[in-house]
C-alpha cells in the first residue's frame, strides 16, 4: 500500500467511510510501534506492515540514543573511556568495563593479580545474573503479566545492585575495572554479602520457574514462535544465549578460557527450537550456572594486591600497536578493538556490540508472525538501546 | 397507557425512516437498531417479556453486528453510490410494488377478526411458551435454525473467495 | 417480592420497613414510581461506591503482590492524616473530571460522546434482575436471566461505536478485536447458565435462588455449584465473563503492547472513566449473576448462619468473586488474538454443550437412590473430566515443559 | 493436566500477597521522604573541595590548583584559574591556590577520576544527592565557594578514606618537618665547623622535596 493511500486517511475532505475503508479489504496496513511505544525496550522503532494480523515486512529503525562514543574515545584519554564504557550496556556495567580493561592490558601486555581475576570473575558472574532476571521481567512483561515477574524480578535486582553500590560507588555507573586490576578491595563483609545473595538466588529462581516456566499461557505465547535456525544464528554472527538457544555450543568462557573460567566447574546449557521459550529458559539456566560459579569463586578468592603495583594510573601510554579483547558479557560477545599509536589517547576505539548483531535478523524471526509476537521477539532478543545505537 | 404506545410508536417510526434518508451507512444502521429497540419496547408494552428479551438478545446483540461488520467489509459500499437520476419508469415501478404490498396487508388486517374491547391479555408463562416451541411449532424451529446455519456458512464461503479474489488483483 | 414474613429477624426486614416508611403515605401511582427511584439510588450508591473502592482494592491488592504497598499517601481533602490511601478512589474521580476531554476533529462527534454513555447505561440497566437479598430484587420479571443477557449483549455495540467514531486506524483495528472477542465469548457464557435453567425449571431469578435452598445432610447447601455440571457450569461461566468484561487473561483490546489503548485511545477525561466504570460494572453484574445462578445467591452456606441477613452473604460472596478477578489479573499473561477465539470456539463451547447434556443427564436421573446415587455422581464426573482431558490436550497440542540438554565439556 | 501451571502460579502469587504483611523480605520498599535509605559508606555523588578546617574554607583549601583533574576529567566539566601568589600549604610549604574552580555539576557524571588522579587528596566525592535547583545554568556552575567542605564533614561521610587520607598526611607533615629539623641542624653543624669542601655543600643543598612514597608529581609535560 503506497504512502499516498496512508496520507488519504487523515484528508480531512474524504468521507470517512471511504478513507478508512482502504485499509480493510486485504490491503497491506503499515503500523509504525515506537520510539515512544510502550513495549520497546528504549527508542526503538519498527515499522511493521502488517496484512490482517501477519506480519508481511518490518523494518527497525534506530539510532535515537546515538552518542558518538567510539569518536569520543578517540579524543579520549584510555582511562577518560571507562566510564563511558558504563554508559553502553546500561544494564551490564561491570562486563563492559573488564571487556575495555581486558583489551587495554592486552594492549599494553599489563599483568592482573591474582585476586583481581577472581574480583572481576564474581562481578561477571553477578552481572549475568542481574541482566538475564531484568530479561525475563521484561519478556513476561510484554506476554502481558501486569507487572508482577517484572517487581520481583527487580526486588532481586535491587539486591545485587546495592553490592555494586557498596563496592564501587554507584548502582548502575560502576567505573570500577582498571588496567591491570580494580580499584577498591572488596572488603571481608562485602564477600559475606555477595556469599548470602547467591545462597538466597536459587530459592528466587524456584518460585520464578513455578509462577512462569510451567504457565500454560506463556508456554502458549512464547513456544514455537520466533524461531531461529543455528545456519542464520551463525551467519549473522549472533553470539550469547540467543545463539546457545539454537543448539550452538558456543560460549567465550569455555572457547576462550580468559580469565580464570578454566577454574570453576560449569555447564553450558543448549537449546533446541531457538524460539523465544528457549531462549527465555537457556538464561534461567545460565543463571543457576552462574549462581554455582559465584560460589565457587567465593569459596576460592586468594588474598593479595587487587591492583597490579606498577600499573600506571596516568601518563599511561601503551606502545603502538592493536588488540581486541572479548568476553562473555550477559548478552553475547562484548568486545573492544584498540589500535594505539603510544599517543595517550588511543588512534582507533571500536566496540563489538552484541545485542546491536543479534538485533539485525529480527525480521527474519517476525515474518509471517503476528504483532503480539513481534513485540515478545523483540524482548527475547534483550536489547539496550545504549549499547545498539553506542 | 395508549400515550406511551404512542411515544414507543413514534420513536421506532422515526428512527426507521431517518435511517433510510442518511447518507452515512454507519449512522443508518445505528439508527436501525434503534428502531429494532423500539420493537423490543413494543413487546414488552403488550406484556411478552420473553419475546421482547429475546428480540433485544438476537437483534441488537447480534444481527447488529452482522449489519455492521456487513457494512463496513463489503466492497460496494466504498463507492460513492452512484445514484441515477429518478427516471419515470423507477418511479412507476416503485409505486407498483408498493401498491401490491399495501393491498396484501390491508386484506390480512381486515380479514383477521380484531376483538374491539381490550380483554386482559393472557399472561403467558416462559414455560408454556417453551412447550408450545417444542409441540405443535418444533418443526418450524428446526427450520429456521437449519436457515440460519446455512446462512451462516455461506457467509463463510463469500467471505472466503471475496478474500481470494482479493488477493489476485490486490497490488 | 414475597410477603415479609413477621418472623423474620429484624435486620432481614430493615431496608423494606425503611422504605415503606419513608413511601408509606403517597397515593398508589406514586408510591411505585418513588419506590423504583429510591431503588434506583440506592443501587448507584451502593455499587458506585463499591466501584470506587474496588479501583483501589484492585491497585493495593495489586501492589501487595508485587511486594510493594500500593496508593496510600492520598490525604483527605482538609485534614492531613494519610490513612492507607482511602482518598485514592476520589482523588482519581477528582482527576479524571479535571483533565481536559479531547475530541480529535475528524471524530463523529455524536457517536464519540454516545460511545461511553450507551456502554455505561447498559452496563448498569443489568443490575435490575439480581437478587441482592431476601426482599431486595429490583425488579420482579419472569424471564430475569434472559433481561440480564440481552442487556449484555448490547455492550458490543457501544465498543464498535467508540472504535469507529474516533476514525483512528488503531482504535478501529482494536474495536475489532474487541468485538471478535466478546462475541466468540457470548456463546460459552450463554451456554453456561442454560444447565442451571433447565435444572430450576425457571428463567425467574428470584425462583433459581429459591430452587437452590435446603441442605443435605445438614451442612452441604444444595448450591448448584456442588453439583458436577454445576462446578464446570460456574467455570466456565467465570471464564466467559472474564473474556466479556475484558479482564486479565483475555484484556486484550486494551493490550498495552499492541495497540495502544485499544478502541480506547482517543478518549480521555471523564469519557475515558466513564469506560472504565462501564468495565467495573460490568464486572460487578456478572459475578453478581454468577452467585445468582451457581452460588446460591442470597443464601446462608450454613443452617445455623440464617441469622445473618441476606445482603450480606451477597455481598460477601461478591467481595470473594471480586477479589478472585484481581487474583487472576495479577498473575495470567495474555493470550494471543487468534489463540483466544480458538479456547473459546474449539474449547469452551463443546465443553458447555457437553455440559448441557451431562445437567440434562442429572436432572432425568435425580430420583435414583443409594447405588445408583454413586453412579450418576460417576457418570457425570467422566462427562465433565473426560472431554476435558481429552480436548485439554488437544488444545495444547505442541506446547509442553522442555527438557534442555548441556554441552558435552 | 491443563491448568495445573496456572494453579502452581496462583499459589505464588498469593504466597506473596500473604507474605508482604509478615516477612519484610516481600515488602521491600521504603518510603522514602519519611524513611531515607542508609546510603553505603562508598557512594558517591558530585565532587567538593576539602578545606582543613571549617572556620576559614578558602584559606585552607588543600587544592594547589595544579590543573591535573582539570584535563583528566572525561566529560571536561572543571574549571580551574591559578592564583597569582602563594600562600603556605599545610606542610608550611608556599603552594598556589585556584583562583577560580568551578564545577559543572550538569556535565558531572560523578564518575570520580578527578578524585583518583589528584595527587594531593583535594577533591573528594560527596553523599549529599537532594541538590534539584529550577536554574538550570547558574544553579548548576558550582563555584569554590559552594564546592568547599571542611575535613570534618570528609570524616562524616567517608569516615574509612578520610582516616586513611588524614594518617597519610600526617606522616606526610612529620616526614617533612624531620627533614626540615635535619635539614636545619645540618646547616648548623656547617655554621659551627669548618668550612668543609664546596662538594659536600651541594650535596645537602637538595631542595627539601617530601622522599615520601606519594610523592606529589610535577605536573606533566602534556
């Protein structure tokens, strides 16, 4: 249906039975949900031309929150970028700020202590866990609960977002991660804290399942709808629970090993159907691993320096050269490429964005879908508009 | 009492004859239902309550909607209508079927013997009206529902190839 | 409205000696017109009020499950005292009087002011058959259920006047909707009360209540939602009338994650309150009707409660249908469009025919005894379970629990 | 069976409904203008200056302007003029002092680097978060005399970092003074003996630099 056919509909001259009325008889009805629809996840638009209630064609449009962070970076000196890095996944600061940290010392070959790896592992760890609870109170949300997953999805939230508070300063804008280690030593009371919140998160997670994985209704929603072969997954260079979904045994703290992953015994949990009820269950069980990682980590923190000594906190001038550091951040593969030139500030700054790669075959999951699904696919794929549009 | 079987009288007559001079098909069939009401009100004024109920249930809850949904899905009346000019031979041929009409009806009133005095009207009980559907008057029911199924189905089907031709010569 | 029986205690004959009192002295003609009028009044207050409070009952209960208190800093207008948010109710009718009620230019004016008033008027005219209590039937008709329904029924046609009259391509795609569902959920509710009907042997509401007297064995009321048809009948009864007042799990057409706010989107104001007293209302009729018909109306549970009198157990049981509402909106997500016609067409409508068949069954066989007392509770136990079952686990065909496996390490 | 999820999940929510007027772990909101959240000792919000004593902030300001928090500052919200003279510092040294220091609290994004790159402890993070102001530019260019805060109010709110910072300074101040009393007998065990060679001279005329490990770096080329 062309554009004019949608201009006729506000003529104020046409008769109102005839403007509307084109609308109905089969013809195509372009539907425009966002920036400002209720059930987008940030400033994000998609315009969905819908015939009767399928959808025929969509279209995402985004770049509303772009701020020009990699330029940014570049005129930036390297610890000027960290608390930008905060600002990219707004709901996963701590992984993006050891994802920049793991780059530059892979940069500038700067060592990490010992007890440094096992901070950041337990910070990743409780990242991962705050991310996918905040995905599944946002999925149920759009199914349609009125908000009751969402609230206690947050009361565990707030949690794990006061520890953060209470170590680096800030709930969301941590700014904790620096080149070759962290800044504050996370005291003897605040890993009593961190031990008491994992011990209390499996008994969250059971009442979670019972009042949403066996619900009739989500079963209903969600099974069999936006579904994704592992051939495209791959193709697209989706990463992270999306891709495991799928069936694709692909996880960055097992391929990779960086860190000390190697350390701690845990599963990576795979799916079969790549649909939305698989996704949504693969980050429910990603967070019982992580919740068995987290204690494990707990149990084995060593005592020592949290911060490399002879790291260099300004002046600091990495040799020229490039590097790309990844990690396994909550939503896939996080990871920062840095061309330096010994200059202060590095020559290029380049983020690999996972929820803005895994948001590019949203259309080839919503065809001939209805909107009620588009709108679910779109909060199984768990986007944040700051790290998508950066 | 005859003043408020006046009113009733009066407002379903209005409503039916203003729906028919609209031009707007939306507001014609509003209109329309409103006449059927005044229907309703009519039965329950002469005492049937079941009749009156069961009108207000099968006719402006659904037969309603079917007009609506009719008039809003069906592709001819997105044209303006083209009305002709009121040639002489539309003009006769209405008055003709008109005139059969009125002379049909008028024998049937006269014939049918009108008690003059208003006797109390017999208050039938849902019961026996139940009874008599199911006696003497259960063949004419099955009838009727068998029209409505067929009607309905038929509806399906048009609805179906008007969708499929719809979708050969769409854009 | 029975003879008051002298015997009867105090507080049952109460509201019929107020009134007689007050209308006592006006000649016949106008002692009838003034005792509809206060019945009238009397019943706006009481279920205005009660709307009121259910917004805010709903909004607390609401918020206590989600862990958080829900509204309770609205003070009354003078004094400062914040007691859990009583004022809310006035303050939201305060508010939706003062907000500015845009009218888009395009709109048919007429129907887009006619939309709230005709939903409301015919939300309200159903209350005239429900027997509140002993006495307290507004009105006496002897095909009551019938009114009740056909009132209903009339509901759809306000929905598509507000979807179509506001020419908004969202709000008519939504009325749409609306419609599809409330007249794919008019058959199982209509269905629903049929059995109830055929066992009373009456469309008089006053007379099902009366049917559903007496106790068996002492202590189990002879309610019809002990009876096997009676408990699927009540089901799915609630369930229907969930769909038909737009309520949780089928709140489709306002689905905040499609269309806006559905065929609600360009009223605002007092027109958009008054929709949304409309839904309550409705509501309130319904589960008014369903204790009518399945929950004894105004009965006692218990011979020895007689003394407590018959609105109140009214009204209690209405508080209970009530607050289960809110229970159920709190917790269900939604269905899908096209899942919601198929429950009510592929699921709910045979399962209410059946029904039909298996009360049939009940009331031919009621004069068995002893054994055969056991095999009708048997028979019509398997008439409701299995096609249940059965068409239970067609409709959820390819939706089940998934076992997931974990990669080899 | 169908249904039974929906029942399982019916069960949950009325378990919360009962819990949250027994268990204070289902009832977790505070309300907050009567109730206020006791914020963690490491919160931070807009930066201050710390002064040494309450009674005369600008003259005991521990800032020495020296212009490193000025270009580390990521958002570049800080606004620095030095003084033209000196005045002594609390180890007694002659220091400059700002003239003008302003902070840009919209800019601010409170991420505290100025804080860890200040070589001297002047800038700390404060806790004081209820700032709203309807002017929007002025309200919000906090100049040195809305950003100065005595020590005590640093103890108040960082007690920890401020016990650490005031030990550090302290040893800082005795180091010094030793030396200057080292320094100073130095000078008179030369007075009174003879005049040893000129080489011995330059050797302890080492400007009294503090050799502690904090030592306060020259402010870099760049």
């Amino acid at each position: 249906m062309s554009v004019s056919d949608l201009s006729s509909l506000g003529s104020p001259g046409g008769s109102h039975v005839r403007a509307v009325h084109d609308e109905f008889h089969g013809d195509l009805l372009e539907v425009s949900m966002g920036p400002h629809h209720p059930s987008t996840h940030g400033v994000f638009r998609m315009i969905v031309t819908l015939d009767g209630e399928t959808i025929v064609k969509l279209k995402p449009v985004f770049g509303y929150l772009h701020r020009n962070h990699e330029k940014l970076g570049e005129n930036t000196s390297y610890l000027g970028s960290m608390p930008y890095t905060d600002r990219l996944d707004y709901l996963s600061s701590m992984t993006n700020n050891w994802a920049y940290a793991l780059a530059v010392e892979k940069l500038a070959g700067q060592p990490v202590p010992e007890r440094a790896e096992y901070v950041r592992v337990i910070l990743a760890e409780l990242t991962r866990l705050l991310n996918h609870t905040c995905l599944a109170g946002f999925l149920m949300q759009d199914c349609g609960c009125s908000g009751t997953p969402l609230m206690y999805a947050f009361r565990e939230r707030e949690k794990i977002l006061d520890l953060f508070e209470s170590l680096s300063g800030s709930r969301m804008m941590c700014n904790y991660q620096r080149f070759g280690g962290c800044r504050v030593d996370p005291s003897a009371d605040w890993l009593d804290g961190a031990k008491k919140l994992t011990d209390g998160y499996g008994a969250f997670l059971d009442e979670f399942e019972t009042l949403l994985t066996g619900n009739e209704i989500i079963m209903a929603r969600t099974q069999g709808v936006g579904r994704l072969s592992p051939a495209l997954a791959i193709s697209a260079g989706v990463t992270g629970p999306m891709l495991r979904a799928t069936g694709v045994n692909y996880d960055l703290r097992k391929v990779d090993g960086y860190g000390v992953y190697p350390r701690f015994d845990f599963r990576v949990p795979l799916g079969d159907h790549g649909d939305v009820y698989d996704r949504y269950m693969i980050r429910v069980l990603e967070m019982r691993e992580s919740i068995k990682i987290l204690s494990q980590a707990l149990a084995g923190i060593p005592a020592g320096p949290i911060m490399d000594p002879k790291a260099k906190l300004r002046g600091f001038r990495p040799k020229a050269g490039e590097a790309y550091g990844r990690i396994e951040g909550p939503k896939g593969e996080i990871g920062f490429f840095l061309i330096s030139d010994g200059s202060p500030n590095p020559y290029r700054y380049r983020i690999r964005p996972p929820s803005f790669i895994n948001l590019t075959i949203l259309e080839d999951m919503c065809l001939g879908q209805t909107v009620a699904d588009a709108v679910i696919i779109l909060g199984s794929v768990d986007i944040v508009l700051g790290e998508v549009d950066r | 009492m005859n003043a408020a079987l006046a009113f009733i009288a009066v407002l379903t007559l209005a409503s039916a004859a203003v729906a028919m001079a609209l031009r707007n098909l939306i507001h014609s069939a509003l209109l329309l239902i409103a006449s059927w009401f005044g229907l309703a009100a009519f039965y329950l004024w002469a005492g049937a309550e079941f009749v009156a109920f069961a009108q207000v249930l099968v006719y402006v809850g659904a037969i309603s909607m079917v007009v609506l949904f009719a008039v809003l899905l069906t592709r001819r009346s997105r044209q303006d209508l083209a009305v002709e000019p009121a040639s002489l031979g539309r003009a006769l041929s209405a008055l003709l079927v008109g005139a059969t009409v009125a002379v049909v009806l008028a024998r049937a009133i006269f014939a049918t013997p009108l008690a003059v005095a208003p006797t109390a009207t017999p208050t039938i009980s849902v019961r026996q009206l139940g009874a008599q559907l199911m006696g003497p008057h259960a063949a004419a029911l099955l009838v009727v529902g068998v029209i409505l199924t067929v009607a309905l189905l038929g509806a399906v089907v048009l609805a179906a190839t008007d969708r499929a031709d719809s979708k050969e010569n769409a854009p | 409205m029975s003879a008051i029986a002298a015997t009867e205690p105090f507080l049952e004959r109460a509201p019929q000696l107020l009134r007689d009192a007050a209308t006592g002295f006006l000649p016949e003609p106008w002692r009838w017109l003034v005792n509809s009028l206060i019945a009238i009044g009397v019943i706006l207050a009481v279920f205005g009020t009660l709307f009121a409070f259910l917004t805010l009952a709903e909004r607390k209960i609401l918020g206590r499950v989600q862990n958080r208190p829900g509204p309770n800093r609205t003070p009354l207008p003078f004094i400062k005292i914040k007691f859990f948010g009583l004022a809310q109710p006035f303050a939201d009718g305060v508010k939706s009087l003062t907000k500015e009620d845009i009218v888009p230019r395009d709109a048919d004016q007429v129907l887009h002011f006619l939309a709230p008033v005709v939903l409301l008027a015919f939300s309200i005219i159903t209350f005239a058959v429900i027997p509140f209590g002993r006495h307290l039937v507004p009105v006496e008709l002897d095909a009551g259920v019938l009114y009740f329904f056909a009132a209903g029924a009339a509901t759809e046609l306000a929905v598509f006047m507000a979807g179509w009259a506001s020419h908004n391509k969202y709000s008519l795609l939504a009325a749409m909707r609306a419609l599809a569902q409330l007249i794919s959920y008019e058959l199982p509710l209509l269905l629903a009360w049929v059995p109830v009907v055929l066992v009373a042997g009456s469309l008089s509401t006053t007379e099902i209540v009366t049917a559903q007297a007496g106790w068996k064995f002492g202590f189990l009321p002879h309610w019809y939602v002990f009876t096997p048809w009676g408990f699927a009948g009540f089901v799915i009864f609630i369930v229907a009338a969930l769909a038909e007042s737009n309520r949780s799990p089928f709140d489709l057409p306002e689905a905040e994650s499609e269309l806006i706010a559905g065929h609600l989107t360009e009223y605002s104001g007092f027109k958009y309150a008054l929709f949304f007293m409309a839904e309550y209302f409705g509501m309130i009729a319904l589960s008014g009707m369903a204790i009518t018909l399945f929950l004894g109306g105004w009965r006692a549970p218990l011979p020895f409660l007689e003394w407590i009198p018959s609105y109140a157990w009214f009204g209690a049981k209405l508080i209970v249908l009530l607050l289960g509402f809110i229970w159920i909106r709190a917790t269900f997500p939604r269905l899908r469009m096209d899942q919601l016609t198929r429950f009510a067409w592929k699921f709910l409508v045979p399962l209410a025919l059946i029904n039909l068949g298996n009360a049939a069954f009940w009331s031919l066989t009621s004069h068995w005894t002893g054994a055969l007392q056991l095999i009708r509770w048997a028979v019509s136990l398997v008439l409701i379970v299995g096609p249940f079952v059965l068409m239970g686990r067609k409709l959820s065909a390819g939706v089940a629990p998934r076992v997931y496996r974990y990669a080899p390490s | 069976m169908l249904g039974s999820g929906l029942l399982q999940g019916l069960g949950v929510t009325a378990k919360n409904f009962v819990g949250s007027f027994h268990d204070p772990a289902r009832l977790t909101t505070t309300e907050y203008p009567e109730v206020k959240t006791k914020l963690p000792e490491a919160y931070r919000n807009f930066p201050f200056l710390v002064s040494e004593n309450a009674t005369d902030p600008m003259g005991t300001l521990r800032c020495v302007a020296c212009q490193i928090c000025e270009k580390e500052c990521p958002p570049q919200c800080i606004f620095i003029e030095k003084s033209k003279d000196k005045k002594p510092d609390a180890t007694g040294k002659l220091q400059l002092f700002p003239a003008v220091f302003d902070i840009d609290v919209s800019v601010c994004m409170s991420c505290q680097i100025c804080v860890e790159v200040c070589p001297f402890d002047a800038i700390k993070m404060d806790q004081d978060f209820e700032i709203a102001t309807t002017d929007r530019f002025t309200g919000l260019m906090l100049d040195k005399h809305a950003l100065a805060k005595p020590n005590s109010y640093f103890h108040e709110i960082h007690p920890t970092d401020a016990a650490e910072v005031d030990g550090r300074l302290a040893a800082e101040r005795k180091a010094a003074e030793e030396k200057a009393k080292a320094a100073a007998a130095a000078k008179a065990a030369l007075a009174a003996a003879p005049k040893p060679a000129p080489a011995a001279l330059a050797a302890t005329a080492k400007p009294p630099a503090a050799p502690s490990a904090e030592a306060p770096k020259t402010p870099p080329a760049a």
